[in-house]
C-alpha cells in the first residue's frame, strides 16, 4: 500500500472519527438536560423491565397468598383474607405507578426521537441542497466544454431545482387521502356484493 494510500485511510478516519464525536457531544447533550427524578425514573424503569423483576414478582404473590392460606393450620392471624383484597390493591397500586414511569421515560425519549427526526431532516435537506448545486455546476461545466456535445438533458435540469419541502408534503398527504379513499370504497363495494349474496340466499 502505497502513501497515498495511506493518506486516504488516514483521512477516513478523521473523518469517522469527527462523525463519533458528533453524536456523543449529541447523546452527552441530551443527557445532561435529565433532571435527577427523571434520571431516578429512567434507572427504576430499566430495572422494573429485566426478566429477574417478573420473578420476584410473582415469587412474592404466590408467597403472599400461600402464607394466608396455611396461616390458620399453623396457628397464626391471617394477614390479608381471601379474596386478598390488601393483595389486590397492593398490585393495583404498583400496576398505577409502573404505566406512570414508563409513560414519563417515554415521554422524554420521544422528544429526543423528535429532535433527531428534526436533525435527520435538516441533514437531509441540506444534502440534497449540494447535490442539486453540484448537478448544476456539472451542467454548466458540460455546456463549456468545447470538446463536450451541447445537448438538453430535461432530467438534470429538473434534479438541479431543490426540492420543495412544503410541496413535497402535500403531495405525500393527497397520496395517503387518495389511498385512503380508494380503500374505504373497495370496503363499501365489499358490502354490497355480501348484502347482495345474502339477498340471493
């Protein structure tokens, strides 16, 4: 392998490099906006979902109700008596808190997914700014070239033109309402053919 080889890998992972340094200054930023009870119910939520917690879980219930069942044969007051309605409201109350963490661990996660949504979009756009500004100084370098035959590409000149993106989305939810559309009838025409099969019968 030659220097300039070299040279190149050398550049790659510079670059690469940069690019991990990106997304942990983006991941530490994030990060660092948790507050501590956020940061507490985050950590108490990773725990609550790992299999060991399903075990003890049911461990305890069936330890719990177990105890209360044999607790007259070995004489001793009955803690919580069938039905079990201190068992009842003992794993109502953990169901009740348990959905409230998730949801506020989920809550915070999906604004980072929408702002790295926001960040791929605007990545996305600006990339396709360049392309398009490179496809025309290509063109224009084609139509200078005196050695190069002059001729119009219509497709290039379309892809020189940035995309619109407000126009683009319309045209995504005109597609979907005419998805949309085209379904619901298909539905309809479903039901006429079964109404009619069952008007023969």
């Amino acid at each position: 392998m030659g220097p300039r080889a070299r040279d190149d890998d050398t550049d790659l992972a510079g670059h690469v490099h940069q690019n991990v340094e990106n997304i942990g200054v983006l991941v530490s930023r994030a990060e660092r906006d948790i507050t501590r009870h956020q940061r507490a119910i985050e950590r108490f939520t990773r725990l609550l979902g790992r299999p060991r917690t399903l075990y003890v879980v049911v461990g305890l219930v069936v330890a719990w109700i177990a105890f209360n069942l044999e607790a007259p044969r070995l004489g001793i007051a009955r803690l919580d008596d069938p039905p079990f309605s201190w068992l009842q409201g003992v794993v109502s109350l953990g169901a009740l808190l348990m959905t409230i963490m998730v949801l506020t661990s989920q809550n915070r996660q999906l604004q980072v997914a929408q702002q790295r949504a926001h960040l791929d979009l605007q990545v996305n756009l600006l990339a396709e700014q360049k392309v398009a500004k490179v496809i025309a100084l290509l063109e224009e370098l084609r139509r200078d070239l005196p050695n190069v035959v002059n001729r119009r590409d219509s497709v290039a000149e379309k892809m020189q033109e940035p995309v619109d993106p407000a126009a683009m989305a319309s045209a995504i939810e005109q597609s979907l309402n005419k998805a949309e559309t085209h379904e619901a009838s298909d539905d309809d025409d479903d039901d006429e053919e079964e109404e009619d099969d069952n008007d023969k019968k």
